[in-house]
C-alpha cells in the first residue's frame, strides 16, 4: 500500500515539458492570446472571455485533450480539462500580462 500512494504522489508533482506546447496549440484554436480579454480558472475548467467565440475551433481542442467545450453565452467559454486547467491558466496569464 505504501509503495502505491508513494507512485500516486509522485505522478501528482510531475513535471509538465509539454506544458507550453500544449497552451500555443489552445491559443491556436481559441483565435490566439489577442482573442482573450479575461483568463480564469476552477479546478477543471479554463474560463476564458473572449472578443470572438467564433474563432474557437471546438474540435481541435477536444483533440488536444479537452474533455468538453462549453459556450456559456456569446463571449464566455470553459475549457474542461481536469486537473491541468489551472496550469494552462498560469502560463495564459503570464503571457496576458
């Protein structure tokens, strides 16, 4: 049992290299860093507020690992990726500012 949650523990502090790879291929299909006006993030869900929703290409980031894409109204998006939602926040948010 021990030998278990030691592995647990450690995928959990693994370290993403992919990570910026990953947010330039959603900025791509979100319409790029110029489309988003507001950035946030929950525990699952990337929240963005964006200046077009129609450039969100809905498809691609499913392919990129997306669980679902949620319009929430005509500029309001939540990207659900699970537990990496608060790590491409981090990296969206530096990048805005």
């Amino acid at each position: 049992m021990l030998k278990y949650l030691i592995q647990v523990l450690k995928g959990l502090t693994k370290v993403n290299e992919n990570l910026a790879k990953e947010v330039d291929d959603i900025l791509f299909a979100i319409g790029g860093l110029e489309n988003i006006s507001h950035a946030g993030a929950c525990a699952t869900r990337l929240r963005l507020t964006l200046l077009n929703n129609e450039l969100v290409d809905k498809t691609a980031l499913k392919k990129m690992g997306a669980i679902e894409v949620v319009f929430v109204d005509k500029n309001n998006i939540q990207i659900i990726y699970g537990l990496k939602a608060n790590s491409y926040f981090q990296l969206i948010d530096q990048r805005l500012n």
